[in-house]
C-alpha cells in the first residue's frame, strides 16, 4: 500500500494509518550514500507494512536537519525551522483523509524539528507521533554515525550502494568527548572522513538483526500508541 501508488477512490471512506519515513542527504563517511538514513527508514516502514497491510506507507521525505555534515559535499540540509514547517504542513494536510499519522525518523539530527512539529499538531488535534529508526542488537556496538551500525544495515538493505573498499574508522572516542569540538565545527572538526565509530566487522547479519529489532521496537510503539504530550515521541504505554 505504498501512497503513490494509490488512486483516490482507494482511499475513500478509509482512515489509515499512514507511515511517512524522514530521512537525510548527508555524507556517511566514504563508503556509505549520502541517502543511508533515508534507506533504513523507508525498509522499516516497509517492513512495518508487510507485517500489517492495513498500514499505509508514503514516500520518503529525503531532506532533513544536517547542518552538522555541511562540510562534506553532497550534504543537503534544509535546517530545523524548514524541516518543522514542512512536517506540520505534511501533518495538517493528510490528517484531513489520515486517521492517524507516523512519522518514522532516521536522522538524529531531525529530532528538534520532528518533536515541535508533531506536539504541535496534537496540539490542533491531530493523531499524529514519531519514532527514531534505531535499536540495539547483540554484539553491534551502536556508534554514532557511519561506523558499523549502519555500515551493517546498509549492507543488508542495500550491498551494492557500500563502498567496502573506501570503509575506514573515523573519530573513536565516545560523543560525550567530542560534542563540544562538533557544535563549534561540525562532524568534520573531529572527523576528516566523517566516519564517527569504525565499519570494520560489519555484516549483513548483523544488519537483519538490526533491522529485526528495529522493526520489533516500533511494531510495539504502534501497538502501545502513547505519544508524549510534550514531543508526540511515541512510548511504550502505561503498561510496558
């Protein structure tokens, strides 16, 4: 049930649920497209919907928050006000046919935008929440960016796209020692190829695995359906 794929009459008298993945273009080291977070976010709202067919996935929105990549080339970033206008304007628009309306995030980057936008539009009465494409999987160390995490996953989503020959480490040490050094200059201050963790021993069954719990963790947000008031993030319930 991919959104663009559809006719208008398909959607009459219906009030899906509607996955909406957001991604980036932004470098991910040599070796990883510029459009690695939209990948994994689009294979999870696919999964999502082989796993439930009632639910309706629209494509992917590509251009997110990135200002931190500006100085790699191919970084497109459209900055957190556009991004939030963006979503809120996507949000009160299908909302009028939507019943309600999942934002899934694959950029961490967009978390400002995606958390004004979406408790706005709870704000205005919509159903609308988020949640962030990522999960932890035994024995994948969850670095920041470009490092074996989401070398896995793209090498499971997608093999052909990753440049295994270009695949090096980057800046190692935890992001609570070089955040400050990034906010002054971005990721390219503390990492000359971009790379913020190290690919070395990714694997496409570490990258199934990923996707796996990735695809398990939001099934049970959905289920549970309890945004924050504050972010409209999606949490486990009352119960979990």
């Amino acid at each position: 049930m991919l959104l663009a794929d559809l006719t208008w009459p398909d959607l009459t008298g219906r009030s899906p649920t509607v996955l909406v993945p957001i991604g980036s273009t932004e470098q991910h080291g040599p070796h990883l497209p510029l459009g690695t977070d939209t990948v994994v976010a689009s294979a999870v709202a696919v999964a999502l919907h082989d796993a439930d067919p009632a639910l309706v996935f629209a494509p992917a929105l590509p251009y997110g928050a990135a200002g931190e990549h500006e100085g790699f080339p191919g970084t497109v970033s459209i900055g957190q006000e556009a991004l939030h206008t963006v979503l809120v304007e996507y949000g009160r628009s299908a909302c009028r046919w939507a019943g309600r309306l999942v934002l899934l995030n694959g950029h961490g980057g967009n978390v400002d935008a995606l958390s004004s936008a979406v408790a706005l539009l709870r704000r205005e009465g919509r159903d609308a929440g988020w949640a962030s494409c990522v999960a932890a999987a035994p024995g994948v160390p969850l670095d920041a960016h470009a490092g074996r995490y989401e070398t896995s996953l793209l090498e499971h989503l997608a093999p052909g796209r990753v440049r295994r020959d270009r695949a090096a480490a980057g800046e190692t040490r935890p992001l609570d020692e070089v955040i400050d050094a990034m906010r002054a200059g971005g990721i390219a201050a503390v990492s000359p190829n971009g790379v913020l963790g190290d690919p070395a021993g990714a694997s496409a069954g570490e990258g199934r695995a990923l996707l796996d719990a990735i695809v398990t963790r939001v099934s049970a947000l959905l289920a549970a359906w309890d945004p924050d008031p504050a972010t409209g993030r999606l949490r486990r319930g009352a119960r979990a």
